[in-house]
C-alpha cells in the first residue's frame, strides 16, 4: 500500500498545525519532518520543540529526516519529543550500525537515507537493520528542487534486493515528488511518497493531498492488475 509523508517543509510554519492536518484529511499516514543543521545541510529547519508541538495535534506516525551532522548527539531529543521514525544519512554516520541501533534502542523505527550520488551497494551491510530505506532523489537541503531520475533506478533496484535478501524494509522516496513525477515514482516501487511543495505550496493541502494518493495508488492497483491477468494467463 502507498503512503503519502508530506513535508512541513514547504508548509505556512504561522498556520503550521492546521496545515499538517489538513494534509492527513486528505489521505496521508505519516508526517515527515525535516530536520537541518546548517552544517550537513546549508539550510536550518526544525528541532524537537516543534516535533513535541505537533506531537499533541497528531496520532499519524513522525518521520524525522535528519539532515545534520553527528545524529547521535540528537535521537534522543527527538526520540522523546514524539518521533515514530528517524532516519540518518549514511554520508553523516562513521558508525551506521551503531546510530541505527541506537535510534532503536530510544523505541523508533531507524531508516537510512542515502543522497543521490551515494551508490546503493554502501547500504548492503544495514539493509537488514531498517525500517525504511529514504531515497533521495534531489540534493538535500531545500523544497521545491527537481526531481533526479537516476533514483528511479534505485528504487527498482532495492525492490529486487529486498525480494532476493527476503528482507522488510520499506522504500521511501524524498524530493521533486509531485503530479508529473508520481506515476514513474510509483512504477519504480516506491511505497511512502514524501511530498513537500506538491502538497503545500499552493491551492488547499487537503486536496493536493488527496489528488497525488489518488495518481500513486491508481498506477499501484494497475500494476496489481497487470500483475494478476497474466498470472491467469
Ligand atoms: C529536502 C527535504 C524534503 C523536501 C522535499 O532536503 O528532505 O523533504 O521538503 O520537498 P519537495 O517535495 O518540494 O521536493
Ligand atoms: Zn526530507
């Protein structure tokens, strides 16, 4: 089943609660919260007062991405403000194993986060450690950038990794997400959609919310079908 994560990012942070949940109205079961540091990032975000302000509006599960350096030194704090997920960039962690460990051991789901120009095989050792695997598919740091197609392939390619390890880690994809990038997105075998400015930057979030499940899911139960008519064949 395809998910839609919505990005505060690209949110009204004046009206920032009724805006997440005019997203979740709209269809989406996770809410994913970037977190920048100006150091790994150049840009600065959020930090867990805000994850624990939300945390009392909404039951829908957190997605903390962490964009910064040195994530140990932070899972704690966001642990306790609410956070369901946390993910860290396998280009910030010396110790991966350790700093996914460590976000399970504060009772989250870890997930990996790999940049576009980081190859998938840099993963093969925690594959079976997360929850999630967060595909970048622009450059991290800021909204409303352009879609890399070359994390399509990405996605196909964890699909089969994960099949043949026969290991659960969910595929996730963030950036450029939105109405012309959708179907490929979906097609490629990507399961939580993160959507920034697709979903806020213009018109009502519940609505623009609901149209792009609507786009992912129809091509996800057209690949069911596909899927299922030859089989009976
Ligand atoms: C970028 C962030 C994204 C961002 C996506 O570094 O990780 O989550 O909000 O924004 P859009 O959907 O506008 O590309
Ligand atoms: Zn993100």
């Amino acid at each position: 089943m395809i998910e839609l994560a919505p990005s505060i990012l690209s949110a009204d942070f004046a009206r920032l609660g009724q805006q997440a949940q005019a997203a979740v109205d709209g269809g989406a079961t996770v809410l994913h919260l970037d977190v920048m540091d100006g150091h790994f990032v150049p840009n600065l975000t959020i930090g867990p007062a805000v994850v624990a302000s939300l945390r009392k509006l909404s039951k829908v599960a957190f997605d903390c991405h962490l964009m910064v350096q040195r994530p140990d030194e932070f899972i704690p704090a966001f642990a306790e403000a609410g956070a369901d997920w946390i993910s860290v960039h396998q280009e910030a962690c010396v110790h991966l194993d350790r700093t996914l460990h460590l976000i399970a051991s504060h009772g989250c789901k870890p997930g990996v986060v790999i940049n576009p120009a980081t190859p998938l095989h840099t993963l093969d050792e925690v594959l079976p450690l997360v929850h999630h695997v967060l595909v970048m598919s622009v450059n991290p740091g800021f909204g409303g950038q352009t879609f890399i197609h070359s994390s399509l392939k990405k996605m196909e390619q964890l699909r089969q990794i994960r099949e043949s390890r026969g290991l659960l880690f969910r595929i996730e994809v963030d950036g450029g997400v939105n109405h012309d990038t959708v179907t490929d997105i979906a097609r490629a075998g990507a399961e939580i959609l993160v959507a920034g400015s697709a979903i806020f930057e213009q018109g009502d979030p519940r609505e623009n919310a609901r149209h792009l499940l609507e786009s992912a899911r129809s091509v996800a139960s057209d690949s069911t079908q596909s899927v299922s008519s030859v089989a009976a064949i």
